[in-house]
C-alpha cells in the first residue's frame, strides 16, 4: 500500500469552485438599505408628512383627522379663562335668580331669617329676594282654654335665600349677625382657596317645598284627632250636685278621694268639745295637754286664735317658760 501526502496551499493560490446554492446571502441587501436610506434623506419634510399621512390611513379604516376631531370635542371646555376667574364671585350673578343655603344658629332659626330680611330690605332695597324657613307649625291646647302654636325647623340652621347673587351681598350677608355663611364647595388651588356657594336646583326646592307641605298636615290632622277626643270626654253626663243625698248614684268626683283642707276645722262646730269647754279657754286660763308629744303638760294659755284653731300655751321647764303653738283641740281648760 502506498501511502501519500497532500500538500496544504494558501486559499488564494488556487480557486475552488462550489456548486450554487439558494441560500440567500446576507451581504446581498446592504446595499438595498443604503439606498433606501438615501433616498429618506432626501425627502423633504412635506413629503414626509404626506407619506405618514399616508400610512396612517391605510392602518385604520377611519380617517385619524376624524378620530382627534371626535377627541376634541368630547373633551370639555374650560368653563373660565384662568383660575382666578372661578374665584371671581361676580360671575355668579350671571345665572341670575338662584335659591341659595345659609348656615344659621341652629336655635334661632325663625329669628335668624327675620333679622335676615330686614337687613337686605334696608340696605339692599333695590334687590329682589326671598327668605325661607321651612318650619312645622304645631298646636297645643293650653289649660286656660288658649292655643299656642311653636314653630318647629324642617332643617335645623338652613336658611333658603332666593335672589341674584354677587360679591357684595355675599361679603355682607356673612357680616351679619347669627349667620355662619353659604353652604358651598371649595375651589381654587394651593395659592388661594375660597368656600363658593352652590346654588339649589328647582327640582330639589320642589321637593322641598312638597315634604314641608305634607308634614303640616300631618301635624294638623294629629291635632284635630286629640280635639276630638277632648269634646268626647268632655260629653259625658255630669251628676247633678242637688239629687238625693240617700241616692246611691254618685259621680265620677264623688269616687276620687278628696285632699284633705290644710285649714283646721272650727273648733267651736267640732262634736268633739263642748262649746262650754272652749267658753273657758281665755288668755290666762290653765290648759292641760291631752293629746301629741306634750300630753298631761299644765300650762298657761296665753294666746288664742279661734280661725286658725292655734293656741300658743306656755310651760315651765327647768325652771324656764317656753311658749308652744298647739292644735285647740288638743287642750282643754283644768279644773281643780
């Protein structure tokens, strides 16, 4: 067996020739690129924005103008120019008549509105305003026979202003006395904020206006109820006072145990004593106690009043005399 050697040559000295193969070769699109490069290099900046525009069209099946044109007009306007404007509380007499909230002291409210009124009447007589206080009127029969008749506050310190509002009338109805200011939000920013009144819509004062009805009348229906249940009670027959004292029928009173008068009876008409017995009791007769804490004390009466039935007796004790009020019926004249 023969054996050989192969000889190694430098690539360059000597071609190989492969067969062709489709793989597709990486060097082939480089110069496709510059080119193309080039090419948008050279483009101006209209033609740019046309083929954007372009492709951009072709994306979608709408039309993108339409698309930021929708945008823009779901999105809501600014409703002031600068957020100083918002602050401005002149710009709230452009909504014109409007029902506002005023905070009051929840105690006074019917004088709160009254006092209210009368300083817009006279200092702001120009204006056109109405003050409201929804309030339940309720009514009580008194014992003398007369009505009285409360007020009592549907909304504890509201009071409702209806007139057109601006930077003047709200600084001075906050001046007022008994007023704590208009219920409201704040607006503004860290610079400066400020508590703006919001105005009342008229369906939430319809409704308002509906509810105080119908508690009113509730109350006037409860009222007259219980002033039919009086002239009821106060039908019933009453026993004449001139019947028979030996009938057997009395009267409702007549059951009820009678308080006893603190007044003492008159000892002169009393079954008790004998009117000879009391003939005897004279300032400066000897009396002895029968009956109470001092009973069969001797003493000396010194005075005595017959309407009242007090006897003012005194007594020797310890070697003193003390004067004691006692009940006429509780001595009788001694007798050796």
């Amino acid at each position: 067996m023969k054996l050989g050697l192969l000889l190694w040559r430098s690539p360059s000295h000597h071609s190989l020739s492969l067969p062709s193969l489709p793989f597709p070769s990486p060097t082939t699109k480089r110069p496709i690129l510059l080119i193309s490069a080039n090419t948008q290099q050279e483009l101006t900046a209209r033609e740019r924005r046309r083929l954007r525009n372009e492709r951009r069209e072709s994306k979608g099946a709408t039309n993108w103008r339409e698309q930021v044109e929708e945008r823009l007009i779901k999105k809501p306007k600014k409703r002031y120019a600068s957020w100083t404007d918002e602050l401005n509380l002149d710009n709230l007499a452009k909504l014109g008549p409007q029902w506002w909230v005023i905070r009051v002291s929840r105690i006074k409210v019917e004088d709160a509105a009254e006092v209210l009124a009368r300083s817009l009447a006279k200092n702001f007589p120009d204006i056109d305003f109405k003050v409201y206080a929804p309030a339940i009127h309720v009514k009580r029969k008194l014992k003398n026979g007369s009505y009285s008749v409360t007020p009592k506050p549907l909304f504890r310190g509201c009071v409702f202003l209806r007139f057109v509002l601006n930077k003047e009338i709200h600084d001075f109805i906050r001046e007022c006395d008994g007023v704590g200011g208009f219920v409201g939000s704040r607006v503004g920013n860290t610079k400066k904020q400020i508590n703006k009144p919001r105005p009342v819509s008229v369906v939430d004062m319809e409704a308002i206006f509906r509810q105080a009805k119908e508690e009113q009348e509730k109350t006037d229906r409860a009222f007259e109820e219980d002033q039919q249940k009086e002239s009821l009670n106060s039908e019933m027959p009453i026993v004449d006072s001139h019947l028979d004292p030996n009938d057997e029928t009395k009267s409702e009173m007549d059951l009820k145990p009678k308080k006893k008068s603190r007044k003492a009876s008159d000892p002169l008409t009393d079954g008790s004593s004998t009117v000879k017995d009391y003939k005897l009791l004279v300032p400066g007769s000897t009396v002895r106690v029968v009956s109470g804490t001092l009973a069969e004390f001797v003493g000396n009466l010194k005075k005595m009043n017959r309407k009242t039935g007090k006897a003012t007796v005194g007594f020797t004790l310890f070697g003193k005399e003390s004067l004691v009020d006692l009940d006429v019926n509780d001595i009788i004249p001694e007798t050796n």
